[in-house]
C-alpha cells in the first residue's frame, strides 16, 4: 500500500468516524452539531501530526535511500489538516444553519 493510500485512508476513515459520532450526538439531542464541529476543528491537529509522526518513525525504520528526506509524509500531514479542517467548517455552517431554522421553527409554532 503506498503513501498515497494511506493518507486517503486517513482522510476518509477520520471524517467517517467524527462525522458519523457528530451526526449521532446531535440526533440524540445531547450535543449541538455546531459544538461538534469545533471539537473536531480542535482535534485536527492531533490526528496530522500523528499521521506525520507516525509516518516519520516508519520511514526511519525503512529508509535505506540517504538521499531521501521524507518532505512527502510532511506535505501530506499538511494535506490531511487542510481537508479535515474545510470539513469542520462546514460542518459547523450547517450546525448553525439547522439551529437557525429550528429557532424559526418553533418561534412561528408558538
């Protein structure tokens, strides 16, 4: 498996879990889904830098090229936060934009 789908793995297996636990949360009526979304914006960093780190104590075990300086696993930690980040924002948007219309909601049916 290359480094290529390992990072999409990453990606997608992060926003299935932390979308799916949001979507969960905010369905049971405990948590908002905009309060979701900035928890998952707080965690972004963590889940990248473990990536990256994780990634770097790998090549270090199997590099045997000393011209090779990993910048590859960097950019993709960088990747990874970027697309997970854009996925809280909107995710926040809609956790605003359904709390909005659930406020109008029961405004007009009161």
């Amino acid at each position: 498996m290359g480094g290529d789908s390992i990072m999409w793995l990453v990606i997608i297996v992060t926003i299935l879990i932390c979308d799916g636990l949001a979507v969960y949360v905010y369905r049971k009526k405990k948590f908002p889904l905009w309060a979701s979304a900035i928890i998952i914006a707080l965690t972004v960093p963590v889940i990248a830098y473990s990536f990256v780190a994780l990634g770097i104590d790998y090549f270090k075990r199997t590099n045997t090229d000393p011209d090779n300086t990993a910048e590859g696993i960097a950019i993709a930690g960088g990747f990874i936060a970027i697309v997970l980040a854009f996925n809280a924002i909107v995710l926040f948007f809609i956790g605003v934009i359904l709390n909005i219309y659930t406020f109008i909601k029961k405004k007009q049916s009161v």
